[in-house]
C-alpha cells in the first residue's frame, strides 16, 4: 500500500475532513507540522507529493493516540491480509546482513519463493524433528542457560495461541521463529529474570480472549530468504492481533541477536550475569512504539513499485 492511500484511508475512517486533520495534526506535533496546510495534505494523498519519512512516523503515532490502536486502519486485518501488505526487500532491510550465527549464508538462488515455506510447526510432520534441532541450536548458543528440552517446545508448540513458525525448504527444515503469547505479569517475570524459559507451563501463557504479550523464545535460518520470510510472518501476526498483543520482547546473551534486532524498535530492560563473563539481557517495546518507526512504515507503505519481488 502506498503511504497516500494509507493517509486518506485513516483520515476518512476517521471521520475528519482535510482541514480537521491538519489542524489535529498541527496541534499533535508543532515541530513536524508547523506550516502544514490543506493544499499540502491534499497532495500527501493523492500521491503527487509525499511527507518525510519522520512526519509519516508522526502521522501515524497520531492516528495511534486517535484510535487507541497500534496499526491504524489495519486492526482487521486477517494475518494473511497483513502479510501481503509487508514487502519483503524492506523487511530484508530491516534486518540487515550483520547476523553470523543465527542467519546462516546457504545460498538463496535455490530457495526460491514457491519452494520455501512458513507455516506453523504444529500443521507438519515435523514436530519431534524441528523440537529436537531447536534443542541442539539453543545449547550451542545459549550456554545451555535456558535448560530447555524437547518436551518443552513440542508442548508449547501445540498451544493455540503461540506461534511456532518453521521454514520448510523442499520438505527440509530450513528455519524456525518461536514465540510464546503469555499473559502480561508473566512477560513482566521474564524481562526482569524472575521467571526463566524453563520453567514456563501453559498456565502461563495468555488465551485468545485475554490480552498478552509476544516473547520471542527462539529464532534461526539457513538463510537471509528463510529469515525475512519468518519475520514477515511475525509481524504479519502482530498486526492482525494488535488489538490484543500488548508488548513484544525477547531476552538474549547474543550479541547477534542484538544485531539483527538492531532496526526494530525495542528499548534495552534489564540485564543479569549467569556465568563469567556472559550477561543476559532484556528487550522490550509496547506494540504501538514497536511498530511506529521509519523501517516498519517503508516496508508497510512505500507501495508497490518501491517492494520489487524478490
């Protein structure tokens, strides 16, 4: 979608004329609007002009404050109605090229779209496998700290609500970004370190009908293709469930998972040494916050001829 479709849409579900919504936005941030008239809106919507990436942040952290809600004009979105509004090269530069352990370099000419899939673990065959090498991944990169096992993850993948996605290439596991929907007091827990990975039950985690928060528990792939393709999925999730996912966070001892989340919104919390010198560390973002940033609004709403296929 185009930025100016976005801003007509939101102004019109609004129920506020041009000359209202320049006088809201004036008074909501004098610095970005001072001299914002109706001429200028009008050519903001219809394409012929467009605002500064920092002014579309504004516009939209207005329309946040206006309809209480974390994507404005988008909160009823399917997941799959979001996830064709992502597009792939800005998710792609979002994340970047600094990853070395958790974004492997298989070469992505033979992953090719139609090969690679993202689906959820618990609608494959591949449960007891994918459970297994996300064992041996969290061992080998988290200092054996979390102690989690098998059993965990595959009793957690089958909770309805948490979002174990797997990235199948050519009937081969190629990927997998893992996170849990927990209640808000027990995301609470786990960024300040009063509660760790292990010892989380499903009467931890949030249902469908009462709000929570997205903890990401565990992310790898083969490739930069297999990585944008679950994190777009991710978000996809996040913007079709905005109106009951209150925070996102994640607690790591990776440099690399610092990197790769470098982009994306979230603010340092806390830290705690485990061992020597290996220190873990919180982050954490409201939905609202995690979603109003220049990255997410180019690979939201650059439109179509600034999102080429990949």
């Amino acid at each position: 979608m185009y930025f100016s479709n976005y801003l007509k849409q939101c102004r019109e579900e609004s129920g506020l004329t041009q000359e209202q919504l320049v006088h809201a936005l004036y008074s909501f941030d004098i610095g970005h609007f001072r001299g914002l008239d109706t001429s200028t809106l009008s050519k903001w919507e219809r394409g012929i002009t467009k605002p500064s990436l920092a002014r579309q942040v504004s516009i939209l952290r207005y329309f946040q404050q206006l309809t209480g809600t974390a994507m404005p004009c988008w909160d009823k979105f399917s997941d799959k109605e979001a996830e064709e509004h992502i597009c792939e090269a800005g998710m792609k530069n979002m994340l970047g090229r600094k990853s070395k352990e958790l974004v492997m370099r298989f070469p992505e000419k033979l992953a090719k779209n139609g090969d690679l899939i993202i689906t959820q673990l618990r609608n494959t065959e591949k449960l007891h496998e994918v459970a297994q090498i996300n064992v041996d991944i969290d061992q080998a990169l988290n200092h054996k700290f979390k102690g989690l096992d098998e059993t965990d993850f595959k009793e957690w993948a089958l909770y309805p609500t948490n979002t174990f996605y797997v990235s199948i290439y050519k009937g081969h596991f190629f990927g997998l970004l893992f996170a849990l929907r927990v209640k808000p007091e027990i995301f609470e827990k786990l960024m300040s370190f009063e509660l760790r990975d292990k010892d989380l039950s499903n009467a931890h985690f949030a249902t469908f009908d009462e709000p929570g928060c997205s903890y990401i528990l565990s992310f790898f792939a083969l490739n930069e293709k297999s990585a944008t393709l679950l994190f777009i999925r991710h978000y996809a999730h996040l913007i079709a469930n905005q109106n009951s996912i209150l925070e996102v966070g994640f607690a790591t001892t990776l440099e690399d998972a610092k990197k790769l989340t470098r982009n994306m919104n979230y603010r340092y919390y806390k830290s705690i040494s485990i061992t020597g010198d290996i220190v873990l560390e919180s982050y954490r973002a409201l939905l609202p916050d995690f979603l109003a940033s220049e990255y997410v609004i180019k690979m939201l709403l650059s439109g179509e001829d600034n999102c080429p296929e990949e």
